[in-house]
C-alpha cells in the first residue's frame, strides 16, 4: 500500500482463507486474507541462493526487494527450477539425489490405489508417448510420490475447497461415479476458473473446473520423463498409476524439488557414499561463485555452474527482467485479486506506501 509491501496472496490463500470459508469475494478486501510482513530476498540473490531459502522455510513464494523496500516482483518454485540453467540444470541436480537413498519415505504412497480409466491412461500417459525405458534409468518410484486425494466430481468447488483446506493440500484427483479417473483440480484452478470467472463455488461443480484427462505416468516409468513432462507443461502436480493401471499416487514438482535438496544436506552431513561420489563429481568443475556459504549453496553450486557453462549462478534480478509484478493494495477485492492472478498465473504481493506489508 502506497509502495509498502504489506502482504502476500497466494493461490492456496485463496483456495482455503476465501472460497472454503465462503467469504463474498466481491465484497472482501484481501487484506483480511493476506499473509501480512512477508519475507523478502534481494534481486541480488542468487538462483542457488533462493533455493536455499524456499527450501528452509518451505516457501513455494519469494517475494523480491530493493533494499530500500522498493518492490521488484515474485519467484515462485516453477520460476526457480527454470532458472536452474534449463533442462541441464535441473537434470543434473534431480540425476544426482535419486541414486540417494531415504531415510524415511512417511510421505510417500502406500496401499491406497484406485481402479482408473483405461481409456484415458492409454491417450494421456507419459509412457505411452516415450520411448522403452532404459534399465538404467531411475523409475517414477524413486521421487516418491504423495498419497493421492480423491474426490468425486458431483461434489461442488466449496466442498473440494473444505476437504483440501482440512487436509492442507493443494491438489485433488476426481473420480466418476464408477471410481474412474476423470480430471485433477488444483489451488490454481480455483482462482483461474472460478472466482477470477464470477462463478459461485456453492453451485459450480468441480467437474466444471477441473482439467479433464489429466496426463499420468507410471510407477515404473522413467523418472527423468515424468519430471520433464512437468517442467516442460508447467504442471505442478501429475497422477502416478501402478502396472494395473490403478491411480497410487501424485508428484508435486516442489515436493520433489525440496526432496532432492533434502537428501544432498543428508548425504553431506552422514558423509555417505552417494554424496561422495557427488562431490567428487562436482569437484572437477570450477564453482558456482559469490559469496555462497552455506552447505547446500556449496553443493548445489557446482551443479549450476555445470549448467551454465561454469558461470555464477543467475541472480532473481535477471529473472525478473521484464517480467510485471502482480502488486495489488490492502483495498483491493479478493476478486480483483483473482483476475490479476489469473491473468498473470502469480501469487500476489500487497503493497502499502511503495513497502511490501503481505
């Protein structure tokens, strides 16, 4: 507000603070929503550097600012992995940590599954567009995907809204009434394609605002695929099915983002084999530069400069070149919010006084 950033609105804040709690988004500003006095990083940093961040503080927004408090833009996960010198860099920092073992896999798939379409796993699955695995090639397994959360589509979007909220999820697969899979719907989806578009999440269907045949991959496919097909698509989250074709899990790019950077400091810290086979790997490269201390920049920096021709890392400032910032006021409505949102397929930065505040 007046060039003060106050707040930060994000996708799931709408998903669980507006529609699911039934707020009239027309009459609601998003102050009462926000995130009020976000953390901010300077566009100075570094890419490897705000990898960092996001990752310790489980962000999947970054909103950046001068150091006089003037504000620059938002990164989020998806611009990061990008930013990660292309597909070599983020290919060479996912080809490292899945040969690493878990310690734990709590958050990973287990016995639930899901009798799905045939018909819509045969057109959209990943395996079905790709060449025959390698037996060299780590499988979709190795990313462990997340226990998936099924819903039926006859449910509206405000009972999605509620059973996602309860269980903290930003994505849910629908089924029909014969249990098939039908769609996927996402935090995204609901400021895109219902409040952004004036629909009543009461009355609307979800099966009106979900994307339908969504694309699958198998337990057994290759990893490096699936993960390709998500970056490439810009899909966060993607369905994983077994060998019978039942629905067993979903990816989230993030998780599998932050998984990876969790096992490099685990490797580091228990001095295990993998890791150092890794860094003897990355100790013939030259490093990523800067002032970069801590552990994980130590680790993930030669991987970067690898992708960038043994060059620094790029910093958020060269990421936001160019690119508008979703700013709105303490004032603005929480559907204003979801127009701009959706237009600009961003969080939201709340701006008081030239000062990021939310």
């Amino acid at each position: 507000e007046n060039g003060t950033l106050v707040g930060i609105f994000g996708f799931k804040d709408m998903m669980t603070r507006a529609v699911a709690k039934e707020l009239p988004t027309h009459f609601s500003n998003v102050d009462k929503v926000m995130t009020p006095n976000p953390e901010s990083v300077s566009p100075d940093m570094t890419v490897v550097e705000a990898l960092q961040v996001m990752h310790d503080n489980k962000f999947l927004n970054l909103p950046v600012c001068e150091a006089d408090g003037r504000v620059c833009g938002l990164v989020g996960v998806m611009d990061l992995i990008y930013g990660c010198g292309g597909a070599e860099g983020w290919r060479s920092l996912f080809d490292t940590t899945m040969g690493m073992s878990n310690d734990e896999d709590t958050t990973s798939v287990g016995s639930h599954s899901l009798k799905s379409s045939t018909k819509s796993i045969s057109r959209n699955s990943v395996s079905s567009k790709k060449s025959i695995q390698s037996k060299t090639q780590k499988p979709v397994s190795k990313l462990r995907p997340s226990k998936p959360i099924l819903l039926k589509q006859s449910l509206s979007v405000v009972d999605v809204c509620k059973s996602l909220s309860k269980k903290r999820a930003a994505a849910a697969l629908i089924t029909d009434s014969r249990s098939n899979l039908v769609g996927i719907i996402t935090d995204h989806d609901i400021t895109r394609r219902v409040v952004a578009r004036q629909l009543d999440p009461s009355d609307a269907l979800v099966s009106s605002a979900m994307t339908r045949d969504p694309t699958v991959v198998s337990m057994d496919d290759p990893a490096m695929d699936a993960l390709s097909t998500m970056v490439e698509n810009h899909f966060r989250h993607l369905p994983v099915v077994d060998s019978n074709g039942a629905v067993v899990g979903v990816l989230d790019i993030a998780k599998c983002l932050n998984d990876a950077i969790s096992k490099l400091e685990k490797a580091e810290e228990k001095s295990s084999s993998a890791a150092e086979d890794a860094v003897k790997q990355m100790a013939s490269l030259q490093g990523a530069g800067g002032n970069q201390a801590a552990m994980l920049t130590q680790l993930l920096g030669p991987l970067m400069a690898q992708a960038f021709g043994n060059k620094s890392s790029p910093t958020l400032r060269s990421l936001l070149a160019g690119k508008p910032a979703t700013i709105v006021s303490p004032t603005t409505t929480i559907y204003e919010t979801a127009v701009i949102m959706a237009e600009a397929r961003k969080a939201a930065l709340v701006v008081e006084n030239g000062t990021l505040v939310g």
